[in-house]
DNA sequence: CCAACCTATACATAAAACAGATAGATACTA
DNA sequence: TAGTATCTATCTGTTTTATGTATAGGTTGG
C-alpha cells in the first residue's frame, strides 16, 4: 500500500476547496503540509493529479478520473468508523432475527423500516423459518434473536421475554360443512380435517394438534389458501384472516361455549450467545407495542 | 480520519493468516509492528477485534462485523492503485466512444468485450448519436472518439485516421414499386421517396440527399424499419439489411450502370483534447480489423 | 506595479513507526 | 510433568515520517 487516507482526505478537499491552501485550512493543518502530502501521493501513484501552472491548481485528466475512486474510498473509510462508533456506542455489529411467519405483515415491515432508520449501520438478517424451527436457530446461536407465537413451556436453551398477545380465531373456507354454522364446542372439530403447521423437520407443536385427521403445510400462506378450498379448519392469526374474511373466501367459526378468540401469548426468545445491544433493546420495545397484538 | 490502510491491512492478514506473527511475516514486518498496530487500530475504532486469551487471537463478534467492511475498503484501494498503475503504464483514465448507429452490431460488440478484458480499469463511455453529431461531439472534446462513415471532407477540429470501407446497398421495401426492379440508372431514385438519416439539429451530410422527395429519420434502425414498410427508397450498411433481405422483407435494388454496391469510408476520428493512450491506440487497430468492413 | 492570493521548498522538531530483545502465556509432545 | 515451539505484549533506542514556520517565487486582477 503506497498512499494513505490523509493523502487521498488532502486530494478530495483540495479539489472541493479549489486550492491547496484552502484546503490546509479546512483541515486544520499548515498549506505545506497539504502540499507535501499531495505530492507525495503523485509520486506514490505515478502520476500528477494537478495542474499547478495557474494560481490555483486544476486536475489533470488523471486526477478527473482517479478522484472519483478517492471520494468512494473516504465514504467508506467513513462507513467503517460510523459503524464502529456504532458498535462502541453498544449496537451490536449485526443481528439476526428470526420472526414467524404468521407475524409478518405491514404492522412489521413498518417497524422494520423504523429500525434500518435508527440503525442505519446495522446489518440485519431477517429469516422466516416455521415456528418450531426458530427455536432451534435461536438455540443454537444462528439467529439472535427468535419472535414467535409460543403455546409451550419454557424451554432450555434461550432466554424468553414475552410480547402481547395475538388473537387466534378457527376457520373454514365457505365450501367446507362446518362453514356459517354456531357449533356447541370444540369437539366438533374433531372429525374434520385440521391444517396445521409444521417445521421443516414435521415436528409440530404439543397442543396444536386438536383432529385426528390433519394435513401439515409449512407455510402459514399455504394453510390459509389451502382452507380458503375447503380442505379443512385451521387456526390462524386473525390478521391474516381478515381479508379473506372480509372478501366472504374464509369463515370464522364460533362455538357456544365461547372460545371464538384465542389469545396466544407472543415471545421474544433471545439466543444465549446473544449479547444485548442497542438495536436488540429498540426491537424489543418496539415489538412489545406491535399493532395486532394485544 | 483515525485509522491507516496499514492497520487495516495487518488487521485482514492477521484474520487469514492466523496470528500476528504469521501476518508480520506476510508483511515483511516485525510481530511487534502488528501487534502495535492492531492494538492502534483497536484504540481508534474503542472496540476490541481480537480475543487474546488463547495463543492464537480469535475475533470478537465487533472483529468479525468489521472485517469485511475492512477488507472491502483494502481492495477499493487495490483498484485504485491498479487503476493509477494502468495509468502511469499510459492507459487513459476514461474514454469517451461515439460510434455511428449503423456500425454497431455483433462485430462490435465482440470487440468491446475484448476491449473490457484488455482494459478492465478503464472507464468506457460509449455514445451513439447520429452521424452529424459525432463530429460536433468530437470538435466539442465531449467525445474523445469517434467512428463514423464519412462521406465528407475533411472538416476542422479534429484528427482522423481512415479505418477500412463499409459496403451500402440501396433498398426497398417487398411492396414498394421499385422493388425487384433492374434499374437503368440512380437517376430512377429521383422520383420516388428516399428515407435519409439525419442529426438531432436535422442536418444531413452534404451528398447523402439525391431523391427530391425526403422524410428524415434520426434512427438507422427506425430507417430500416419504414424501408421495410415500403414508405421509401434508402442507403443501408449491407451487413444491417442482411437479416432483412433474407426474409424478404427488403429487397435490394440493382442497377444496369453498376454501383449496386457502394462502398464508403468508415474514419476513427480523434478529438484534439483527447490525449492518445494504450486503449485508444488498441481501439484504432482492433476498429481496423472490424469485421463487417472491406 | 502592487496587494492578495497561491505553491514549493528548506529546515528544525515533534510524532510515529519500526526492529530487536525480553518476559510471560499457551499449546503440543514425549 | 518437563521441554520445545510459538504466540503476544511491552520496553528501548533508532529511524522514518509528518508537520509547522519561514521564505522565495509565481499568478491574478485592479
């Protein structure tokens, strides 16, 4: 390596300042040091950068060409000591966060913009693996940290803060038999055909399995179009329902002994190899305030 | 500006060569240097980068955020270097291109794909105005190059070196009334619509217009397609019309005085600001070789 | 022709980079 | 467990580099 940065910082301001002098000035050192240090870069590189003939020096062809390069240079030296400040100021320096995919939705991708904003440097994974599969990523450091519906108890292997809670309601699509009716409990669910989610592994969680008859699909989407064809019931988050709902292709069902809404608790499950930062405390802020939850 | 391109560079060697006395060694430095010089670098940015507490350092997770940021920033100063170098070796910095429509096509394509492995540093701009404007383009010093088929004096304001010929041919569209026709003289042509490429200002080169009866198209291609559409007589580059003439769509016209064929002069010419490099001169010999030229 | 600006350079000095040496820690081996 | 090799941090003196001051000389515009 030949030149260095304050060369190049030398480079860029003398050209934006328009001489050398001024340049010193605005760098808070004397002209002969921006002087020397610039034509020491020329000899470093080969080349001259300025042409000197006039009062104020004017780039040469090469200069023209190599200064965009120096500019791109600094701006991500630049980026480099932002994001360290970043760091040192306690963000972490990325974060991986798994979310279920039945809690994706506007109301996330607002708070997602919100936080590229407060956390401009931060790089951020963002994986939607099905439910069961994010306790395993969050469990084995993968991802830092896991946010999931979670009927379940504590496990080992991560730490758990719990969120809101969001409501759950059970339905059909509007061919299916049990479609409009007010069903006396839930035991009439039983003989029909359950959609249910599965991780890639086809575990399923403990007590979502109610029928005797189920069919597993891995993507909360897939379940939903698959019950907007009548192929069974499934519980599901009511807003991803809502549209179907509103558009008469899903149907909610209600039962007499109430039990229409189900409030399943929502978690944050933060990996142990995780160390808290900044941007780890903003998220888990924010999404214990997400809109659909309550 | 805190940190220096050599802390950085101990910094990645250190990361890939596995200690810092091994990247001491890769630098031709000694272990106290490096050393020194992470533990700077770890004092500019306020984080640690290494764990030290077994014999080999390991990154910390700040070190492992870090460290492609540095190494993108390294090898945005190798380019630079290399891209100084090439320069110093009498490679132009960038180089503007004004190639005439009718010119372009797989042959020249080919050839700038080779170009762009000859000069991978080089930044290329490549016009493709008019015929007219190519001139004006290159009296102004906007284009540094320009190839053009040059019916024409020489005019002032800049250089030119004469390429090889490009074979025209006179066409009509399938329906036109000339079409299939064996025509005693040009003086035929007189009468009936020539469809004429012009400039952006709407001027002509001085010989091209011979009909009476003109309509004016700025595109060789938009040319090509109103000759298609019967709308008028014109003069086309033979390797454009081929495809055309093979499906019948143009026909070519022939005539009993000769000269079914014309060939014109294709010209490289060169600006006056324009300072000839390796790359132009590569361009100058390729461009003589073009295939489709005579 | 002068005032106001510019650059290059000489020179002295302060700061930084460096190699060499050394001490202590870690890992591997016998 | 002792021995060897390899590692890092740190001290020391030296060399190199960066910098400020001072100065000489050039360009520009009134």
């Amino acid at each position: 390596m030949r030149f260095n940065l304050e060369q190049l910082r030398a480079f860029s301001l003398s050209v934006e300042k328009g001489s050398f002098s001024a340049a010193a000035r605005a760098m808070g050192k004397a002209q002969s040091a921006v002087s020397t240090s610039i034509s020491n870069l020329e000899l470093d590189l080969g080349l001259m950068l300025f042409d000197r003939s006039r009062r104020e020096p004017t780039l040469t062809a090469a200069g023209e060409a190599l200064l965009p390069q120096a500019q791109a240079l600094l701006q991500q030296a630049n980026l480099l000591a932002g994001r360290a400040d970043a760091m040192a100021a306690g963000e972490e320096g990325r974060l991986s966060l798994a979310v279920e995919e039945s809690l994706i939705g506007d109301a996330l991708e607002d708070l997602l913009v919100r936080f590229e904003q407060a956390f401009p440097q931060l790089e951020l994974e963002l994986l939607n693996p099905a439910r069961m599969d994010i306790i395993k990523l969050v469990q084995q450091g993968r991802a830092d940290l896991g946010v999931l519906v979670s009927p379940f108890e504590v496990d080992e292997g991560y730490h758990l803060k719990p969120l809101k809670q969001m409501a759950m309601i059970t339905v059909v699509g509007s061919q299916h038999p049990l479609a409009g009716q007010l069903l006396p409990s839930f035991d009439e669910l039983y003989n029909h055909r359950q959609l249910l989610l599965t991780s890639r592994a086809g575990k399923v969680l403990p007590d979502d399995q109610l029928s005797n008859r189920v069919w597993k699909v891995e993507s909360q989407y897939a379940l939903i179009e698959l019950a907007k064809r009548g192929l069974g019931w499934a519980w599901v988050p009511q807003h991803m329902a809502e549209p179907w709902l509103a558009d008469g292709s899903l149907q909610m069902l209600h039962f007499e002994s109430g039990g229409d809404l189900i409030h399943m608790p929502v978690d944050l499950i933060i990996s142990p190899k995780y160390k808290e930062g900044n941007a780890g405390q903003w998220l888990y802020r924010e999404l214990s305030e997400l809109a659909f939850l309550v």
